[in-house]
C-alpha cells in the first residue's frame, strides 16, 4: 500500500481495527460549556438544523490535524460553526463579531461600536 | 419512577449532577467556550432556537443516569415478559417502563447468556444509549476503545478485568447515529432472593456496555 492510500481509504473518524495503546479508564466531569455544548446539540437536531450525523460529517470535515489535537466538545462546536456556516445560516464575521462581544462582555469591558 | 440511589457507579461521579455547575465558570473564559456562548446566542438572537430550550436539554441531561438502564435490566431479570418485549424492541420497552427517548434513535439490547456475551461500542465517533445510561465514559469516546474493541475484545475486555472463556462467544455491536445498543448483563448467582431494587444496584454502567460482568459486589451494602 502506498503512503498515501491509507488517508483515502480511512478518514479520521474511520478507526476500527486500528492498532491502539491500551484503555485507559479515564472520566471527567463535564465543564459547563461542554454541557451547554451537549445540550446545544440535542437542540439542533431537534430542529432539524444539525442532526447526529450531519454532525459526525461535520466533525470528520475538520481534517486528521484537527480531530486529532481538539478535544471532544471543541470538536463539536467548531464543526457546528462550520456547518452553519455551510448552511448560510451563520456569517463567518458575525460569528467572530459576536465572539469578540462575548469575550469583551465576560472580561467586564464595554463593547466598543461593531 | 423514583431515582434511586444505591452509590452503584464508585468513583463514577454521577451522584451530584449540579454541584459543579458553576465551579467552571471561575475560570476564565476560553476560546471554545466562547465560542459556544457566541453560536448559540446568534442562533437564539435569529430565533432559530429558544433561550429555555438549552437549560431544559441540560436538565434532561442531568437527569439521565446508568441507574435508569439498571432498573430496566432489574426488571428485566424478574419479568420474563418484560425481558421479551425489552429484547424484542428496546425503545418500546423502555419508554412503556417510563423512560423518554428525546432522540430519533433506535435501541437494540443485547441478553448476555452462557455461550454469548456482548460488547458495545461505536467505532466512529461515541454513539451511545444516552437516555437510558446518560453520556458515555471519556474512555468509550477514546482512540484505544474505539479501535480495538471490534478487532480484539477479549484483550480489550481483559484489560477491564474481564475474561471471557473460550467456548463464549463474544460478540461485538457497533453503534451508529440511528441504532443504539445496551447489554442485558447475566444475573448473577446468589441474588434468587433479591428485591428489585437490590438488583438495580448491582448493575452499573459498565456491565451495560458490557466491560464487566454484573457481581453481587458491585452493590456494596446489603441488608
């Protein structure tokens, strides 16, 4: 098989049957976003808007770099944006307006013009 | 149906769902988070969502724990009929038993028995029977569970503790956004005499994935 033939035939999320290190057991409580992240995505699918495998697409379109060094809910809402975003349903630049009004809110600074 | 509280899931983490809610938010704010914030703000703002809707999913999170599925194997275990019907179409049973799905998908379950056991797992991302267990383990969602479990279970199931005799099949169900599956773990010996209740608390979550056999240990503290 040639280096490259195994990035065709398997993307990032395809992984059954790979080698892989041992379990490890591990847990975390989820953060409040990562929650919030989990709710948020039961709502689209409820509307329709983004369902559960339009979500796994989402997700495995962000390429091996990306599947790889994001964790779990980053994942998610960073697909979720994208999709949107392919949906024109969600502006590229209102969404990074909103998050620059977002963070300037949560630091406790006056949000200047737009 | 009353939660119950049998301290079933040690070191699971699942017996206080809302006192974390507001430790995260001390502190600061991270991209992805924002993010979060931001999206989900334009979609209320376009009103393609409803404020409420967010915050009564994350109740209807909270309130989805492994001690539902672990009543429904209980009853299982003392209803023949029930059985027959939760193997026969597991949504249908589980919802006549008063648990709601709040999602299109499907639920097989999977009886356990002296010559079958079986494993559940979803190989390309973290599909999972969530209204009746609530959200997987960070490891069910990991590469190495993922990976190997469809191509050696009996070293993954080892590697949980779990050895599996030779002359069992084991069997391995790989879940997808659709089709959901649970494991009606085997009951164990020594519990003819058990109540309903101190059934439940011997099923934990990880003999319904089906990582580990259900042990009369696993409850703890009986009368």
């Amino acid at each position: 098989m040639t280096s490259t033939e195994n990035l065709v035939k398997r993307l990032p999320n395809d992984i059954g049957g790979l080698p892989a290190e041992p379990i490890q057991r591990v847990e975390h409580e989820l953060e409040p976003w990562e929650k919030r992240c989990h709710a948020l995505a039961d709502v689209l699918d409820f509307h329709k808007i983004i369902n559960t495998e339009e979500k796994r697409c989402g997700v495995e379109a962000l390429g091996a770099e990306m599947v790889g060094k994001l964790s779990y809910y980053e994942r998610w809402i960073v697909a979720f944006a994208n999709i949107l975003f392919r949906k024109q349903i969600l502006a590229p630049e209102e969404l990074a307006r909103k998050m620059d009004e977002v963070r300037a809110r949560w630091n406790g600074e006056a949000v200047v013009g737009n | 149906m009353e939660p119950h509280d049998h301290g079933h899931e040690a070191g699971h983490g699942h017996d206080h769902p809302h006192d974390h809610a507001e430790i995260g938010q001390l502190a600061p704010p991270q991209f992805y988070d924002i993010m979060e914030t931001a999206v989900r703000e334009l979609l209320i703002e376009k009103k393609l969502i409803e404020p409420d809707e967010i915050r009564r999913q994350i109740e209807v999170l909270d309130s989805r724990t492994p001690a539902l599925g672990a009543r429904v194997v209980a009853r299982a275990w003392l209803d023949p009929e029930f059985r027959a019907r939760l193997l026969a179409n597991g949504r249908a049973a589980c919802e006549e038993f008063g648990i709601s799905f709040y999602d299109d998908t499907q639920l097989i379950v999977l009886e356990n028995t002296e010559t079958v056991h079986n494993l559940i797992v979803c190989t390309l991302c973290s599909c999972y029977p969530r209204p009746v267990l609530g959200l997987p383990p960070d490891w069910y969602k990991l590469k190495p569970y993922r990976a190997r479990a469809v191509i050696e279970p009996r070293a993954v199931l080892a590697e949980f503790g779990t050895i599996i005799p030779d002359d069992v099949e084991v069997r391995v169900s790989d879940s997808t956004a659709m089709v959901r599956y649970l494991v009606l773990p085997r009951r164990p010996e020594g519990t003819e005499d058990f109540t309903e209740d101190e059934l439940a608390a011997i099923v934990t979550r990880d003999t319904m994935i089906g990582v580990v056999p259900a042990t009369v240990a696993a409850g703890g503290i009986r009368q």
